[in-house]
C-alpha cells in the first residue's frame, strides 16, 4: 500500500516529467488529488513545483512518482509563499 500524501504536504520527484522543467528531486506541494481515469489507472496529485522559492511548475504526475517528505505547507522555516 502506498502512502498517500495530505492536502499541502510537501513531495519530493522521484522521475523527471516529460514535456516540463520539473526533473527527479524537485520539491513541490500537493494541491489536489486526482482519482483514477480510463485512461490513467494510477491516482495521481496535482503538484506545485517550487525552484529557489519560485514556482517552477504546475503538473500532475501518479503517486508512485513522489516520495511525500514529512512537512507541510507553512510549517518550515523559510516560507515560499507567493502573494497572489
């Protein structure tokens, strides 16, 4: 059974995407869950994709392709942020 992340915990890329700059070791947020489709069997996460405090992207990639780290958005020191 795989761990699921929670709402706004942070992850960890364990595999680049294709067709975007987020590579295997980028750190991100989950922003929402996505159910299994037809045409993806694999529940997967909308990840916000942060490089140096800056959004790098906004993808959604399977569950197996995260590691969900122990923090939660908000609660490390050096908060990213970003007014809207």
């Amino acid at each position: 059974m795989m761990t699921t992340a929670s709402l706004f915990q942070w992850v960890e890329l364990k595999q680049d995407v294709p067709n975007s700059p987020v590579k295997a070791g980028n750190r991100g947020v989950v922003l929402d869950h996505l159910r299994p489709t037809k045409t993806q069997q694999e529940p997967g996460y909308i990840l916000e994709i942060f490089k140096d405090s800056e959004t790098l992207d906004v993808v959604s990639v399977p569950i197996s392709w995260v590691n969900p780290l122990p923090e939660t958005w908000g609660s490390i020191e050096h908060d990213t942020r970003q007014t809207v």
